[in-house]
C-alpha cells in the first residue's frame, strides 16, 4: 500500500511519519529527496544553476537551497522553472521506491497541489489549526511575519483536509496523535 500523507508546515507530518515508521512502514519524504538531489544529484544541480546561475553553487558543488528559496519567494515564473526541475526528479525516486513492494508511507507537502494523489492509495493530512502552526514555526526560529508567508504559498490545511481520505488531528498531545495513529493503523490493516 502507498499512503500520501501531506498538511500544511508546521501539522507535524514529519512526526506522524516516524510514528508510521516505528509501526513497519517504510517512509520516504519528499522535501529531504529535494535535499538530496540539490546537494548531489549533479543533472538536478546543473539545470537549477542554468536558471540561477553560478552564484546559487555552493563550494562543496551544491546548490544553495536558502538563496534559491530567497530568488523563488514571490516569483512564480522562477518557482515554476525550479518546480519544472525538481518535481518530476523527486515523483521518480519515490515511485521507484515504492515499487520495491510493502507499505509506504509518503510523505507529500504539495500532494494535492501538484494532483499527486492520484498515485497513492490512500490520503492522510495532518491537521492543526493555523494558530498552531504559526506558534510551531516559531519554535523553529521563524518570526510571525515568515511564518505566515509560508503558509499563504500553500494550499490552506483546511482543503487538504477536505480532500484527504484520512485527517489527523494534530492539536493535542503526542499520546493523542499517537493514538490516532495506531487506530488509523489498523483499520488500513484490516483493508
């Protein structure tokens, strides 16, 4: 089975993530495949420096994720040519591991956003209310005003939610998330 799970920053995906993986799933992340390949993926790094130029190379021969998020920040023109690089990389090596068999658990932000679940078999969204995210991200070392910039480029949790299969609700403690989990578990398991 190839779960999708998504939400907006700051839900907690990453933490349901690794609650499905102490339960046997295998998990694959797509933000940290982005990560991956713009550190090392040498065909990825040359196209997003073709369309940003040398000054986005990082010494080590990456790419520099924080100027090029910068550049991309309220550009879509320049976000769509980095997205046109990057997605259809990233969509290859999840699909790829996914075929390996077993259950997966993908953990997707723009799932519905890029019309990704028609891929899975299921869709889960993490769901905390904005005030919540807003207060997580700034833990992370965001201020108020970065926060929610962030949020307002993505779809509203809210829709996701909506047009999840599955909603975790993600404003309580971990034993209730936690919970929630094991319950969704195991009907997935009697499936």
């Amino acid at each position: 089975m190839k779960i999708g799970l998504t939400g907006g920053i700051g839900c907690g995906k990453s933490t349901v993530s690794k609650f499905f993986s102490g339960r046997g799933f295998s998990t694959i992340d797509a933000d940290a495949i982005v990560h991956e390949l713009l550190a090392e993926d040498e065909e990825a790094i040359a196209a997003v420096v073709g369309v940003f130029g040398e000054s986005v190379r990082l010494e080590s021969g990456g790419v520099d994720r924080t100027e090029v998020g910068q550049r991309v920040f309220g550009d879509s023109e320049l976000l769509g040519k980095l997205e046109a690089i990057l997605h259809p990389r990233v969509r290859s090596v999840w699909e790829k591991a996914a075929e390996s068999g077993g259950n997966w658990l993908i953990e997707i932000p723009l799932l519905f956003e890029k019309n990704l679940q028609k891929n899975v078999d299921l869709t889960i969204c993490v769901f905390s209310d904005p005030q919540t995210q807003v207060e997580r991200l700034e833990k992370r070392g965001m201020n108020r005003t970065q926060a929610l910039a962030r949020m307002k480029r993505q779809m509203p949790v809210s829709e996701k939610a909506e047009l999840s299969d599955c909603v975790l609700l993600n404003e309580g403690s971990l034993e209730f998330l936690t919970e929630q989990v094991d319950h969704l578990i195991s009907k997935i398991k009697n499936l």
